[in-house]
C-alpha cells in the first residue's frame, strides 16, 4: 500500500509560536524541526507497522526542507521531496498511484481564533469553495480526493483536528495540543505525542477499507478574501479571475485539480504584491 505524507511543521507538539518554525532563526528552529521530524517519525513507524508497503513524505513546511532526513527510519520503503519552491506545494508527489494519504503537524485555518492560525499565505484572510471556508488540510484532502485518494489522519492542533474531522469522519484524527492564542498552546510533552501519533498511524492504516475520497461537487467555485487590497489587485491580474470586493477575488473551475492550481497561483502572484516592483 502506498501511503503519502504531506508533514507541516506549525501543528507539531510544543510549537507556539513563529519563531519556532521560521528557519532564519538559528536558536529555536533547529530544536523544533527537529521535534516536527520525530513526529513525521512516528507517523511512518505506525503506517510501517499498519501495512504500508510505500511512503513518499512530501516536506511542507516554509522553505520545505525542514526535516533531519537522518532521524527518519532507515528503510528502503521511504523516500522524501524536499525543497520548494514546487509547483504542487504541499501535495507534491501525490498521485493516483497512493493509495491513502496523512497530513501532519498541520494548523488551523486562517482567521479561526487558534495557534498560528492561516491559510498558505499571511495574504489570504478567507478562502472557499463552493461556500464552504477551507484549511490547508480540507483545500489539499480535496486534491487528494479528485486522484481518488483518501485522507487517513490528520495530526495537529485540536482546531484543524476536530474541524476536519467534521468534514472526513473516517479519519483518525490525533490532537497534540490546544490552541490558547495565536502564540500560546497547552500541549502534550513531545514523547507522548510521538506515541499517540504512531498509535493513530497504525490504526488509519486499517481504515482504509472504509475511507472515502473527499470531493467538491462541480460546478467549482473559489473565492478568496484577500488580506488586502493590493493582493487582490495582483490576483485579478491572472487568467479565470474576477474581482469581486476590494478584498474578495472568484474563480471557477471544470475540475478541482484546476481550482487548486488557480489557488496556488494567487497566492504566488499576490505575495509579489508585498514587494515593491
Ligand atoms: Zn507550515
């Protein structure tokens, strides 16, 4: 069976704080990279034990080369994508040859009252489709579902945890700890969220069966509220969108891997906008 990894690094034990996950910062990033690579660890400990045969993890965090590949488990059975940028972002690699999928470490979305709480881009305040607002974790367990690929577990703060649970009830979810603020947790030590999460991992792997794909139902509509005016001034500049609100851009699709393109590509274009040309 082979099984996808998409390993984000803001909702692993412990995190609280920007700081901590930015890799300019030579005092605290090198300690939680490291404890985001032990809890990506665990997660392939478990899928191992749990019947997967294969695992591409998909490094998706920032810079996306956060991971010590030397405290991976030193098995043949394991490769990972690392760097950025890539035009598939944080679901490089996925393919219709997986057969599941796991999200780790992952957040809350932008705009929800939780821990480093966003949505790709600090330029994005709200995004949907077809009305529903959208996680990294539902916008990516889509793309999976358009390849016919379930989402198994998803592992994080308790916001993205619960929230996409609401939307993937065959998952195993694993909360590592309890957003506060945007810069505070309660979190469980990091040892005990490695064996939950190896736990979870194991036990995802026998859903499999049960799970299904998560899809958007065409017609495909994506609106983003930008967080401001200037990005949306840059988004409309790309080929399918419309503005709609100072703030607000639209854009449709015939299909979803389409509509996830489109996404990326604004938040790519509306970055630029930060920066004086
Ligand atoms: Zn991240």
């Amino acid at each position: 069976m082979q099984l996808f990894i998409s390993c984000d690094m803001e909702g692993t034990a412990g995190v609280c704080s920007w700081s901590q996950c930015d890799p300019e910062n030579r005092h605290e990033y090198p300690v939680f990279r490291r404890l985001m690579t032990l809890e990506v660890a665990a997660a392939v400990e478990g899928a191992l034990g749990g019947g997967a045969s294969q695992i591409l993890i998909n490094d998706s965090h920032w810079s996306m080369h956060n991971l010590l590949l030397d405290e991976l488990p030193p098995r043949p059975e394991i490769r990972v994508i690392s760097g950025a940028p890539k035009p598939w972002s944080m679901m490089q690699g996925l393919s219709d040859a997986s057969d599941a999928a796991f999200f780790t470490g992952y957040h809350a979305k932008a705009g929800d009252a939780a821990t480093l709480a966003h949505t790709f881009s600090d330029d994005v305040h709200c995004v949907t489709v077809n009305d529903v607002a959208c996680s990294e974790a539902l916008l990516n367990a889509a793309l999976a579902g358009s390849y016919g690929v379930p989402v198994l577990m998803i592992t994080g703060d308790r916001a993205i945890v619960d929230e996409t649970l609401r939307h993937l009830p065959w998952a195993v979810g694993v909360s590592v700890k309890d957003p506060i603020g945007f810069s505070s947790v309660n979190s469980l030590p990091p040892s005990a969220a490695r064996d939950a999460i190896r736990k979870g991992a194991r036990e995802a792997m026998g859903r499999v069966g049960n799970a299904r794909p998560f899809t958007f139902q065409p017609p495909l509509e994506l609106r983003i509220e930008t967080a401001a005016v200037e990005h949306a001034d840059f988004i409309e500049l790309l080929p399918g969108f419309t503005r709609i609100a100072g703030r607000a851009v639209r854009a449709t699709a015939g299909d979803y891997p389409s509509l996830f393109a489109s996404f990326l590509a604004a938040t790519r274009i509306a970055a630029a906008a930060n920066r004086p040309s």
